[in-house]
C-alpha cells in the first residue's frame, strides 16, 4: 500500500497542474454487504486512533407524516437508550473504559453515530453498535423521559436568534416538501413526542435497515479485517422494504416574506434565500452555485468589503449553496448594526445576486475559489476523525467517497458563465423568500 | 534544549529569550501556535477588555504595507487564516497552511504581529465587533456560556481575573487604539513568547522565524503574581434576568488544583467521572437527564473551558494559575428549576460523602487515560497541550497525565473528593425570565415536588423525597438579581 502521507503531498504537487489529483487522496475499499448494508474503510498513517462514523440515509427529510417532525432527530438520542444485551449503563461504561470519545448528530438528509477511539477496541465497537442498529430496546417510560431531552435541547438552542429565522425561513419558503421544518422540528411535535411511542417504533423499524445505512471506518485499520469483523455482526441484519413518499416542492410563484420579532435586544438580520436545486455532480449547477456562493458573499467579496469593512453597516455576510439530496435553499445572511441600515442592505444584496446574473465574474477571481476549495480539503483533513467526518457529508448524498471527486472534477471545469448562468436561472425574484429579525428596537 | 517525553516534541530557549515548541513532521500542512503569555489578567484596572481588542487588531486587521482586504485576499485562495484566542493570562495566534504556500502565509502572520497597520478603520470595525460580541453575542444569544462568564466574574471579583476576557461594554467604547499601542509595546516581547510550529517545515525556515521575532522587545514588565480568590464566606446566587424560554445554571467555587498540583490527575477523574464534557458517561448527566429527562445535558469542570456548547473537546492554551471547580445544568423548564439545582447539588453531596468505588475508580482512570489520546490527535491539539505543558512546568501532557494516573490509588481519590467537593461556600450563577421569583423559590425551604411524564423506579422517587426538600442554604439577601443589560456593561 502506498504511504497515504505521500499521496497527499503528491497531490499538493499536482493539484494545480495539468491533470488535478482525486481531491480525496486516500486509498479506500468500498463493499457491500448481501444485505444492502456498505462498508468504507480508509486505512491512514495517523498511527492508533480509529473513527467509525455510521451514516443513516434519514434527516428530517424523512419525517413525511403531519404531527410527527423530529422524531429523525428523537432517533439519535433513543438508539443510546439500550439493548437486552446492553443496557445504557453497560454500553456508557464499556465506551468509558475504551476512552473513546462518541456522539451523534441529525440534519435534513441524514443521521451520523461516531466514535472515536484507539484501534484494538475496534471490534467492540463494531459489535455494540451492531448490536443497537439491529436491536435496539426501549420501554415507553425510558422514552418519554428521552423525549423531554429533545425539549431540553430545543430550549438550549432557543436562545440564539439564528434557531428561530431558521425555522421561519423554512416554514416560509416551503409549502409541501419536508425540508419545510427544521432537524429540530415544530414545537408543537415536540411538545407531544411523549405521547408517540408506538410511532417511533414504526420510524425505526423503517429506516434503521441496512439500505440506509453506510459504515464509515477510517485510521489504523486493515479493511480486510474489519470487513470480517463487520461480516461477523452485521451481517444478520434484514434488509426492510419501506421507501418514503417525500412530497415533490411545488415551484415558488412568487416572492415571500416574514418578520420575526425578538424579545431581547439583537442586532438585525436580514436572510435571503432562493429555491435551488439539489446535489448534483453529474452536472455543473451545484459547483457553480458553491462557487457563486463564494465569489458574491464570502469575506473577499465586494459585497462583504463595501458592507462589512468600508461601511460598516453590517458586521457579518455569508452565502451558503445546499447541498442536498432534494431542493433546497441558497441563502445569503447578513447581520446589520443598526435597524435603519437593514432595508439599504437587503438591497445591496439584491444589486449584488443581479450583477451576478448579468455578467460573468473575472476568470482569474474563479481560479483563486478553486484553489481555495482544494487547499480548504487538504488542510482539514489532518486527522482520521475529521477525514471520515468529512466524507460522512458525501456518503450520506450518494454512498461514496468518489461523490467527493465528483464534485471537485466539477469545480476543476467551471467556467464564468456557468456562475452566471446558475445566478440567472435560480436566484430568481419568483423563488425567493426574505426573512427579517429584529429585536426590540434593535441592539441597544 | 530539553527533551520533554516525546521523540518528537523539543522545547528549547534559544540563543534570545524566545521559547519554541516543535513537532517536525512529514505532513504537507505547517500548523502555527504562537502564544504570548500574557492576556487580559494585564488589563489596566480601567481598561477591561485591552488585551482582547489588541489581540484582535492583530489577527483582524492589516499591517503596515498591507491593508485588511490585501491581508485577506492574499490568504484567500491559500484557504489559511488566522485567529486569536485571549484568556487570561495567554493570548494565541493560531493558524494553518499548506507547504506549497508556506513563504507567501507566514510573510502575512509575520507582517501581522510585528508590523502591525494600526489603522483607525480597521480598529472602528474591530471595536464594534468586540462590544456585539458582548451585548448580542453573550448577553442576547447565548444564556450558557453568559451564566459560566458571570459565575467567574464573581469568583474572581477584586482580582486581575475579575472581568470578562472580552471587556465590558463602556470600557471597550472608551478604549483608543493609542492605548492597544501601548499595550502591545508592553506586552508582546520575546520573553512572552513561545512559538509553536509543527509539521513539513525545515530547520532554516525555524530559525529565520526565531530571528524574525527577535524584533520584538526583549522582555515585558514582570508579570503581577495572580493572588488566589476570596473565599466564598457563604453560598450565594446571582441572578441574571433577561427574556428567555428556560433557566440556566452554573455553578463553581475556587480551587486550589491546577495541572502543576499534586493533585491534579485525581480531581481531574473526579470531574470525569461526575460528569465529563458532553459525554453520557458522567453521573450529572446521568441523574439529571437519563434518569429524569431534565435537560439536555450536566457536566463537570476543573479548568476553563469557554464556547463548551459548541466544542465537543477543549481548547488548549487557557493555561492559568487558578482555577475553579464547576458544574454546568444546560437550561431546564422554568417548572422544574429550583428542583433541578437541588439534585445537582444532591448529587455533589453524595460524591462527596460516598466517594468513588474502586470500579468507577478504574474505569475512569481507564478512561483518562486513552482519552488523551484522542484529545491530543491533532497536530494542533498537540502543540497546545504541549505549549501548556511548558506553562505548567510539566512534562509532555500525555505521559504526565498517564504516569500521575497509574499512581493514584481509590484512596487518593476519596481523599481529594473529601477536600474538593461540596455543597456549602458555593457561587450559583442563573439566567432565566422572572428573576425575582426564581429568587423568591430558591430562597425558600418549601419542597419542590417534582412530576414525570412517565413512571419512575422506586429508587428514583425514593431518591426524590430526599431531593425535593434539599436546603439550598441560601438566604433571601444573598441572591441578586441582575438586569442582563446590566451584565459586562
């Protein structure tokens, strides 16, 4: 096997020249499971530590039946709440001991368990976890106190302004798709997650299957072995058979708005977003909506200098593309010092989405973007856990690592007028939606 | 030069004053930790907030030649940038870049700190970001991290630990950028330095940066002693009103542990085991979540650990002399908030009159000690902890830490639990709407009887009766309530 540590420098060297390198520079083994279950082991030189990341296919995305948001988010707390082999107790002690560090996480289109830990603990670890994919056993009390947890998180998160356009925004923008309400889901759902146990067992009997599911294991590992160790606990498992209907978006007919008065002194925020498509690297849209993202709204923008740095009327502006597996939202939030200035930015932002639909940006000013999203890969991917978190984003789109080149291939060939072209078609006043926020007469 | 444990890892005065740190390596990234050990403890007594806003005028803004937006569009495409991080008695300069951009990245962090542009716009901006950072940042968006801020503040008051890192609101107005100048002059010498660097740099380029920053003055004014807290005389809580959906706690006392104490490994399980940071492991988490579904979750602290609701480890270079023991209740439902606070500090009670037993001894040793591992994976976490090493005066942080732990017995551990952990002489810091009614619950002795959506086991109701009349032993006139605009005003 080649030194992975070599691979990356080759590809410093030849990431710019003629022919670009794979953007992810590691040798991988990627198998499948007869039971539809894959495996992604990355071997690396960081000596010891191993991370196994399991990805689950299901976010909040998944959530289709009325009353019942969050429980993809629910799931992530309940699959600690035991099994007869294991009860939370004996699963939270054998971690203790291995000294590893472990959590979960949920967004719109996935659900990621991830443990960190030094590699001869590795077969438990893939053992437990097995074992809770596959058995997973909770009584309805032990639920309903999970439940409040999940209320206990919401209010945690409530305090920060952000939370609150986030779900307006996307309450807003959405009339049937589920990316309508946030990972965290309504309130209201929330609030009457102790009475759904049964529902939640239906949730995980149809999505925690081994066609969802995707094992991530990265570090000091052989992918032989933990092909073995995998064949040896997860192999049992049953395929399911349920396939959500998500409800298809119908096309936005017009712009919308909406106001969010916050009780407590803020600083204004403006957030613009626009229907946009979902990932795609068998095309150029989604790299040239990243790249547009970057080029229009990033702290080297225009917008940003004359905003932020010259003015100053406005102390922070970004742009984020989706990247999702449906269609989504292209946003660009911009918090404003004082709330006299909040109507002169919003326009400045649309002067600006305008000037990108109408002419092409420099050639040069698109190199320095490429060169940054590669040398942004190369510099974070210092350590096994942030490399199998990183492909955890691309394995839950499409299952593999080599959407990661994919995309980065897309990038390599993006020309001026295919940023321009995706400004035009998508960051159109009939699929746009502006939410605004300000606190009780704005910061005092 | 000295080896400090690991092969790799050499700490060295060289010929000037400056201390380095350096893991040499094969990667192709070059990692940066430039540390000044000095912070905002060094801030004029009128001036809260000075060695923020100079730390921030660095690694925000331009440098002689080159302005803010010539700083950034050149670090741009090279995906680099550079952040600082100001605690009390380090300031850090941290940053990354590939080797191919190695010469262009650390001409702009050597232009950066030794040359910086000191312009007035560049200081307007920061200045603004620094006061939003308390007034919408802290006291408007995060009702955690404003609660933990306030428990230090009213340990540490009366001491150069006794304000909030960022400043307050009116000194940070008031503060000029003659008076950063001045700072930085003061502060930013050789003999404060420690550079850290690790990765695909070569020995010349090592040597030409050790030469570079030997521009810097030689020596700053002695650094002042850091005199230990007051004692708490008796328990009492401030209470921070603002408009919010739930009530946050944190609660702390001073300590007498750093990692350059004897008993340092042992306290640090016994935080671990009673609630390590965002971790099911901990028994708080456990009673106060698991068990009964009060919030999110509850942990436990022997050193500083700021921004810990968006870091699942912690930083490294928050060295201090003196630290605080702290427990952390995320927010709970305004209903059960005076029961809350008794069950956690129910459960201190138990620790400290039960202790551990040899199996949760050994676990969390167990524990700790492969921890460290994971804690130390990157190569910037690794400089970190060893730049922290070199403050403490200790060896590489890993093997100290393993070696300290292999030595404990259950019995030490009992005994530092006995002389650290209690219920009495306590700061409760709490954020929630109402104020003074939380005030008028926790300054009662009635029960706070306590319902569940679902039957509990015996041992939880039993455990119950107890916890519900809990005496928090604090009178009406030692809990105050504060207006949140008030705060870091």
């Amino acid at each position: 096997m080649i030194p992975k540590i070599c691979l990356l420098l080759g590809c410093a060297a030849l990431a710019f020249g003629a022919q670009p390198q794979k953007v992810f520079p590691y040798e991988y083994s990627q198998e499948d499971l007869p039971n539809g279950l894959r495996l992604i082991v990355v071997p690396t030189d960081y000596a010891n530590i191993v991370a196994n990341y399991i990805v689950v296919q299901t976010g909040s995305r998944n959530e289709v039946e009325p009353g019942h948001t969050g429980f993809a988010h629910l799931f992530e707390h309940l699959m600690f709440r035991g099994t007869e082999k294991y009860s939370p107790e004996k699963y939270n002690q054998t971690l203790n001991r291995m000294g590893a560090a472990s959590n979960a996480s949920t967004s719109d289109d996935l659900t990621v368990y991830h443990t960190t830990f030094s590699k001869e603990d590795l077969d438990t670890v893939l053992a437990m976890e097995a074992d809770r994919f596959q058995h997973l056993k909770y009584a309805e009390p032990e639920f309903k106190t999970e439940s409040l947890a999940v209320l206990g998180e919401y209010n945690k998160n409530s305090a920060s302004p952000f939370s609150k356009l986030d779900e307006v925004m996307h309450d807003t923008a959405f009339d049937k798709h589920t990316y309508k309400h946030t990972t965290m889901g309504f309130l209201k759902d929330i609030q009457d997650m102790p009475n759904q146990y049964a529902y939640s067992l239906k949730f995980f009997d149809r999505y925690y299957r081994p066609e969802y599911t995707t094992i991530i294991v990265v570090g000091d590992v052989k992918a032989k072995a933990v092909r073995a160790m995998v064949d040896k606990y997860w192999g049992e498992w049953k395929r399911g058979s349920y396939r959500p209907e998500i409800p298809v978006e119908p096309a936005q007919n017009g712009p919308r708005t909406a106001h969010v008065d916050w009780p407590s002194p803020t600083l204004p925020i403006v957030v613009v977003a626009y229907k946009a498509p979902a990932y795609n690297d068998a095309t150029k849209e989604t790299a040239a909506l990243d790249a547009l993202a970057t080029l229009a709204f990033s702290s080297t923008s225009d917008l940003y200098q004359k905003l932020v740095v010259q003015e100053q009327k406005a102390d922070s502006i970004s742009g984020n593309a989706p990247g999702s597996v449906d269609p989504s939202l292209f946003e660009i939030t911009a918090r404003v010092k004082k709330v006299e200035d909040l109507d002169y930015v919003r326009e400045r932002i649309l002067e600006t989405v305008k000037a990108f639909q109408e002419k092409p940006v420099d050639t040069a000013r698109l190199d320095t973007v490429r060169k940054r999203l590669r040398y942004q890969v190369a510099l974070s991917m210092d350590n096994s856990d942030t490399i199998a978190q990183i492909l955890s984003y691309y394995v839950a789109l499409k299952r593999t690592p080599e959407t990661m080149n994919a995309l980065y291939d897309r990038y390599a060939t993006l020309t001026p007028e295919d940023v321009r072209e995706v400004a035009a078609k998508y960051l159109v006043e009939k699929g746009r939606t502006i939410v605004t926020l300000t606190g009780p007469g704005g910061a005092k | 030069m000295r080896l400090i444990g690991s092969l790799f890892i050499l700490v060295s005065c060289a010929a000037a004053q400056i201390r380095t740190v350096t893991l040499p390596g094969k990667s192709p990234l070059v990692t940066f930790r430039l540390v000044f050990t000095t912070g905002s403890a060094a801030d004029p007594a009128d001036r809260p907030g000075l060695a923020y806003l100079t730390a921030q005028m660095i690694a925000d803004g331009g440098t002689k030649d080159l302005t803010y937006k010539q700083v950034t569009d050149a670090m741009f495409p090279m995906a680099s940038g550079m952040n600082a991080q100001v605690d009390k008695e380090m300031t850090t300069f941290g940053g990354a870049t590939h080797v191919d951009n190695l010469a262009e990245y650390y001409k702009l962090l050597k232009g950066r700190l030794l040359t910086p542009g000191w312009r007035e716009d560049d200081f307007r901006r920061v200045k603004d970001a620094a006061i939003n950072a308390i007034k919408v940042g802290l006291r408007g968006n995060n009702d955690e991290e404003l609660g933990k801020e306030v428990l230090y503040e009213t340990l540490y008051q009366g001491t150069p630990y006794g304000h909030f890192n960022g400043g307050t609101v009116s000194s940070l107005e008031k503060i000029t950028l003659d008076d950063v100048k001045t700072f930085y002059k003061s502060q930013y010498s050789q003999s404060q330095l420690i550079i850290g660097i690790a990765g695909g740099y070569s020995p010349e380029f090592l040597a030409s940066m050790k030469k570079d920053f030997g521009a810097l003055p030689a020596a700053a004014s002695p650094e002042a002693a850091i005199p230990a807290p007051a004692v708490v005389e008796k328990s009492r809580i401030v209470i921070v009103d603002k408009d919010t959906r739930s009530v946050a706690y944190s609660i702390g006392y001073p300590i007498d542990v750093t990692r350059a104490r004897p008993d340092y490994a042992a306290l640090l399980l016994v935080s671990s085991y009673l609630g390590q940071h965002r971790m099911s492991s901990g028994v708080l988490y456990n009673r106060l979540r698991e068990k009964r579904g009060l919030n999110y979750g509850d942990y436990a602290y022997i050193e500083y650990f700021p921004r810990g609701m968006f870091l699942m480890e912690p930083q490294p270079n928050l060295a201090r002399h003196r630290q605080i023991f702290q427990v952390w209740i995320r927010p709970v439902e305004p209903p059960t908030a005076k029961f809350a606070l008794r069950l956690a500090l129910f459960e201190l009670d138990k620790l400290n009159k039960n202790g551990l037993t040899q199996e949760e001894f050994e676990r969390t040793r167990e524990f700790l000690s492969k921890y460290v591992n994971v804690l130390t994976r990157t190569k910037r976490a690794e400089l970190g902890y060893a730049i922290d090493s070199l403050f403490y005066g200790i060896p590489q942080y890993n093997d100290y830490l393993k070696t300290q732990l292999a030595k404990l017995t259950l019995a030490d551990v009992n005994r530092v639990i006995k002389e650290n952990i209690r219920t009495d002489h306590v700061v409760i810091a709490a954020v929630t709407r109402n104020g003074e009614d939380l005030k008028r619950q926790l300054a009662s002795d009635d029960a706070s009887p306590m319902t569940y959506n679902s039957p509990k086991p015996k041992e939880i109701t039993e455990e119950d009766t107890l916890v519900v009349k809990w005496p928090l032993g604090v009178k009406a006139e030692d809990i105050k309530v504060r207006p949140v605009a008030e705060v870091f005003q």
